[in-house]
C-alpha cells in the first residue's frame, strides 16, 4: 500500500534544536516559505499576520539575546519571527476584492463582512486572540511547508515579546507570537517525541 505523503510529511517532522550553521537560505528559498505559510487559513481571510525573516549574523545576535540565549536562533539558516496582527475590518474590502474579481464571491459581501469583523473584534481579547490564531496557523504551515522542501525547523515561544517588539520594530498593532527556526539539520536531533494516547485527548459526540 502506498503511502500518502502528507502524512508522511506530518508523522516525520521533528522540533530540531541543532541546526548546521554553515547552511545558507536565499532570498528566493525564503519568499516560497512564506508564500506557502500565507496560505494558511485566517478569519474572513484577512490575513493578519506578518513574518520576519531574521538572516544576518548581526539580527540573529540581537534576537538571540532577546530569546533566552537560544543557540539555534543563530545556527539556523533563518529565524522568523512570525507577528500576530490586530484584526481591522477596514482591511477587508481590498483583501477580499480578488476573490470577487475572481467570482468567487458577491461584491454587496464586502460591506456585510467588513460589519460583521467590525463588531466580532470590537472587544481588545478577542481582537487579540484572533492575531495569535493568524499567526499561529501561518507558523504551522511555515513549518510544514519547510519540511515539504527539505530543510528542519523549531518553532519556540521561549522569548521576550515586548523586547522582541521593540527591537524589531513592531508596529503598535503586532505582536511577537512564535519563533521558527529553519535551516538544515545537524546531527543529534531527537525524533519525533511520543504523544499521547488517543482515548487521552479525544472525545467523539
């Protein structure tokens, strides 16, 4: 029986800590795993997220001290540091103007969805909660995505978010939400840890 390779891909991947760090990313490498990351899943597809590709040795000192002297923030290729955005419903008209050009949807549901983020964000927590699933959904497609192409990755929320906030320039609007390391793995990785029992964790109604 052949098997599939998504789930492969899936029952695979590892959390890597040691990275090669003779190893290099281009530009190009960089922009495809974040042209794959964004088509992750966001809320009326507002895609509020932004991803921060940290390369130089001179960025990843900066964010290795800001996270809590992590040493694959610099072995690794890249570090991204994947930033949450605070949804705002008047975004939505131009974000969703392709799919209306493409037909995928009515022109008059721009206006109902702009009315409907308006009011479902109006309240800061949830507005912040929906930042954090963006870019959290956006960080497992990354990772699933570097996998995809052959390179490692470990995402990390051992960091200090107001620190990297600053020292990034992140706007008022962002947050820090996750790190994801990705690069080419060294040796000494673990494999992919146990999980837990299915009958643990899951509930059929």
């Amino acid at each position: 029986m052949m098997t599939n390779p998504t789930i492969s891909l899936i029952e695979r991947r590892v959390s890597a800590n040691l990275f090669d760090a003779s190893h290099n990313l281009a530009d190009a490498e960089i922009e495809e795993l974040v042209r794959l990351a964004t088509r992750a899943p966001t809320a009326y597809n507002m895609q509020n997220w932004r991803f921060i590709a940290v390369r130089t040795a001179e960025a990843k000192a900066r964010l290795r001290a800001l996270a809590w002297n992590q040493p694959k923030v610099e072995d690794a290729a890249v570090t991204f540091i994947i930033c949450g955005v605070i949804p705002d419903a008047e975004t939505l008209p131009e974000r969703l103007q392709p799919s209306v050009d493409a037909g995928y949807m009515p022109a008059d549901m721009l206006s109902a969805w702009r009315e409907a983020a308006g009011a479902q964000y109006a309240d800061p927590q949830t507005a912040r909660d929906e930042a954090v699933r963006s870019a959290t959904l956006g960080a497992a497609t990354l990772i699933y995505a570097a996998e995809a192409l052959g390179f490692a990755s470990g995402p990390m929320v051992g960091f200090e978010a107001e620190g990297v906030a600053r020292a990034f320039g992140l706007g008022a609007n962002e947050m820090p939400v996750l790190l994801v390391a990705v690069g080419r793995a060294a040796s000494g990785n673990w494999p992919q840890k146990p999980r837990r029992p299915l009958a643990e964790v899951l509930e059929i109604l």
